[in-house]
C-alpha cells in the first residue's frame, strides 16, 4: 500500500518533534531533581525561546545600570537566563563574602568567550585565562615582576617624570584642555613604558602610520569590543552567522594589534642577541624573556605567545581604567567645589606651596585619599566583575547553584546599596575619613578592584596613579568646566563606564610659575 509523499513527510516531521519533547522533558528532568534548590533564585518572567533573557538587556544603559535595576526588583542575588547558559548576578556584602571567601576556589576560573579566543590569543591574556598551571604561573610572573611593592618602586622614576611631564603640558595650554584625552596619554604612556619600554609624545597620536597610533587605535578597538555582547557567547551555534559582525572586527583588531607586538618584540629580541654584556631588566617584556626559557611551553603556549598576550593585557587594561578614574575623579570635583576646597587647604596645609606634592606624602593627605575612594565607589574601573564560572555544585547564600553557572558581581549596585551607605548615589568623600568611621577598605560593601583569586592584581599601581595625579592637579591648578558651571555626568557603554562626553575643563595656575618649568 503506497501512501502520499506529503502525508508521509508529515508523519516524519511529528514523529521528529515528539522525539525532540521527549528528549527536552526527560533532560529538563534531570536537571530539576538536579538543581531543585536552584530554581528558586529569582529570575525575571517569560525568558523568550533560545535567547532566554537576552531581549532584557537593552543597549542605551551601562549594564550594571540594568542589573541594578533588576535586582531593585527581583532582591540581590537572581539569575538570568541567556541563551544556553546562567547568568547569576550578586550584589549585596554577605553573598558576595560568599563568593570571595567560601566559594572563591570554586568560582576561580573563567568560560571561554569570544573576546578571549579571538583578541587574547586564545584564552592565554591573563584577565581571560582558566584556572590552572598556566594562570598561576603568569599571575606570579606579573605580581613579581612588574606589580609587587619592590618593583613599583623601582620603577617609580616612570610615573613621576610623566606626570611631571603631564602637568607641564596643562600649564602650557592657556584655552580649554581636553581633560580626557590628556589623562589618557598620560596612563597610555606610563603602562607603555613600563611594559615595552616605549614612549610616545602627544605629536605621534595624529600620525596615522606611526606605531602609536596604530596600537593606540587598535587597543581603543579592543576595549570596545572586550565590553559588546557576542551572540556566540551564549548561543554557541550561531558563531558562524557572526550576526553583527563582532567575530570579524575581534580578528581584525587582534591582527592589528600582534603586528605590532610582535614588531617591539622582535626589538627586544635582537637587543639581546646583540649585547656583550648582561642586559639589565629595563621593562616588563625584558623580564619575561629573561625569566621564560627560549622553548619555554606552559600550557600548549610559547614563550613568543606567553610574552605578547601578557604584554597586551597590561597595556589594555593598565591605560583605560586608570584614565577613565581620573576623568570621574574631576568630573567629581568640579560639580562639588568646596570638597575641592577642602582637598586644596590640607594640600597647602600638608605640603605647602614651595614643592610639588609626592608619592611619599599620601600618608599625609587623608583627605585626598579619602576623594579617590570615593570615587572608586561610585564609577568602579570596572562596574561588573569578569565572568566566572563554577567548577562544581556550590551554595551561595543558601541557594543551590550547578556546576556551569557564569557568575559575576555587580559592583556597582553593590557600593550603592542603600543598607550600607547613607545617600549612596551623593559625592561624599567624608564617609571615608576614619573619625567617621567610614573606611570600608577591608570589607566586601567596597571592592572596586574585585577580590577573591581573581581580583585586580594592579590595584596598588592604580591608586599609586590615581592619588599622585590627582594630588598634582589640585595643588597646581584651579579647575573649572569649561562650558557652564558644571559636568555633564552621563555613563556611556563599555566595560570600564566611560563618561559618554570628554571633559573640557580651564586651567588657572595657583603655585608660583617656575614650578612648571
């Protein structure tokens, strides 16, 4: 008996989707006796088919704004659902203890995202390697060698020449000074240096064909796309279609950026065959090469790989967070004028008006210190924390949370939470003056650099920066907005929250004129 091809494909294509809701149900029910504890982490309502929660995450506010958001609604700890993976966020002090403290082995390593595979020479930068040997290995490597106590002073010539050179610059320019973009030729070329040995005047950033301004260029890219969302990240079978066409600016931004590299490494390389003598360490790539074996393999990745992903993570991420800190920390200011009263009588109070402010000093400036934590808490360098992943079934807060979940911490909700601190959304360096019994820095309500294994391994250097640079500034200049009376503080996108327009500002000496020469 010969039945019709169209009623034939029909029973195919019904015998086809009771098999695949035979297969979802039977694995939805192992996964619900699995994780029966984990469904009762809040999550937002009608997660849409494949995508999930993905519809919810909008593209006009910093992301942090809008997990903020949700966890006003759905409490401090709740996940989402994007694409084939969970998303938990936290933001609250105890499930963020949790995290760092119970669980920090558990959630030590990270997934592997599309920024990490194409930009990081697959996974090997650092910020995006998994846990294990490798990570361990080259996090030692920069602690010691570029990021301990000892190496930062030994290398503090470096930060004082250029924000000598820096102040110089300002005091020079009678009209109104791009705020933003001199803080971020100063922290470019201070990272530079340390790093690469290279150094560049604001002259090379408008030469098109230069070095500079083709990894500066570049590294602007990387920092973009580090922050967008990948549709591959989420749902792995869609990298091929490359829908926005993330996947094919991450490759082209990563061979830009290794051509360069590779061309300063090569410099060092033949700097060192040539020597007669033992070469001295004058940089961080030096260090590595002195320190890596020539067929060093640590993971599957060669000495040449190990040495220019390194090298690359530092200066992405040592310039731009630093830069953007200091453009809040103005923005700050300016909008507040008697803080910066305040800051500049302790200044003159403290160091005078016959020399320059130092490192050495800060001990002295509680105040000053007291207006970089406070800036650090409300425009963190980084607002969320870099995915992590569970190793294995862990409790967080008394929820069951599987093997696979990607967690991140919103620390931007979290060093406003309205539990800890009075007015939280207010510019009040006060509440980190000790006889208020403000200094939150050994607690987890303030965590700017992250914490746990995977915090910041930088955030000695990053003050160091910050507090020198802002010290510098307010004992030499008087600033002002230079349009209207105050800044514009809108957010823009990205992973370090940019301010959405740069800062003009006027400058007016107020030390005596042969200082800035």
């Amino acid at each position: 008996m010969d039945f019709p091809s169209d009623y034939i494909h029909s029973i195919s294509v019904f015998l086809t989707l009771l098999m695949i809701y035979a297969l979802s149900k039977t694995f939805l029910f192992k996964q619900s006796n699995k994780s029966s504890a984990a469904r009762k982490i809040p999550e937002p309502s009608r997660p849409w088919p494949l995508i999930g929660h993905l519809h919810l995450l909008g593209r006009h506010d910093p992301i942090c704004r809008q997990m903020g958001s949700m966890a006003d609604m759905l409490g401090p700890i709740f996940w989402l659902k994007l694409g084939r993976h969970r998303l938990l966020v936290v933001s609250s002090p105890e499930l963020v203890k949790n995290c760092f403290t119970t669980n920090d082995k558990i959630l030590a390593t990270r997934p592997s995202i599309a920024a990490g595979r194409y930009m990081g020479y697959n996974n090997a930068i650092l910020a995006l390697a998994p846990q294990g040997k490798y990570w361990r290995d080259i996090r030692k490597l920069v602690t010691v060698e570029l990021l301990s106590t000892d190496r930062l002073e030994l290398l503090k010539h470096i930060r004082f020449l250029e924000v000598d050179t820096f102040i110089k610059e300002l005091y020079k320019q009678s009209a109104a000074v791009d705020l933003s973009k001199s803080f971020e030729g100063l922290t470019f070329n201070m990272i530079l240096r340390m790093v690469m040995g290279k150094r560049y005047s604001s002259d090379d950033y408008g030469e098109g064909n230069s070095e500079v301004s083709r990894y500066k260029s570049a590294i602007k890219k990387a920092e973009y796309l580090s922050g967008v969302f990948v549709e591959a990240d989420a749902i792995p079978w869609l990298e091929w279609l490359d829908i926005q066409g993330h996947v094919r600016s991450m490759k082209e931004t990563a061979k830009e950026l290794d051509s360069v590299i590779s061309g300063w490494l090569d410099e060092h390389l033949q700097k060192r065959r040539q020597a007669t003598a033992e070469l001295q360490d004058s940089d961080f790539m030096d260090a590595m090469l002195s320190t890596l074996p020539e067929d060093a393999v640590i993971s599957g990745y060669t000495r040449h790989i190990i040495v220019k992903a390194t090298a690359l993570i530092l200066t992405l991420t040592g310039s731009e967070s630093i830069s953007i800190t200091l453009t809040w920390a103005l923005s700050l200011l300016i909008n507040n004028p008697t803080v910066v009263k305040v800051a500049q009588d302790e200044l003159d109070r403290e160091i005078g008006k016959e020399k320059w402010v130092e490192e050495s000093d800060m001990n002295k400036l509680n105040y000053l210190q007291a207006i970089v934590k406070e800036t650090l808490r409300l425009y963190p360098p980084g607002p969320i924390t870099g995915l992590r992943e569970a190793m294995e079934d862990c409790d967080i807060g008394g929820y069951l949370v599987p093997k696979g979940t990607r967690v991140i911490v919103n620390i931007w909700k979290l060093q406003r939470d309205p539990r800890v601190w009075k007015n939280p959304c207010e510019f009040r360096p006060e509440r980190f003056m000790a006889d208020n019994n403000g200094d939150h820095q050994n607690k987890f309500e303030f965590i700017p650099f992250s914490s746990g294994r995977r915090g910041c391994p930088g955030a000695t250097y990053g003050l160091q920066v910050v507090q020198l640079t802002v010290a510098r500034l307010l004992q030499g200049f008087h600033v002002r907005a230079a349009v209207g009376s105050s800044v514009d503080m809108r957010e823009g996108l990205g992973i370090s929250m940019p301010k959405v327009n740069p800062l003009h500002v006027c400058l007016t000496p107020r030390l005596h004129h042969r200082l800035y020469h």
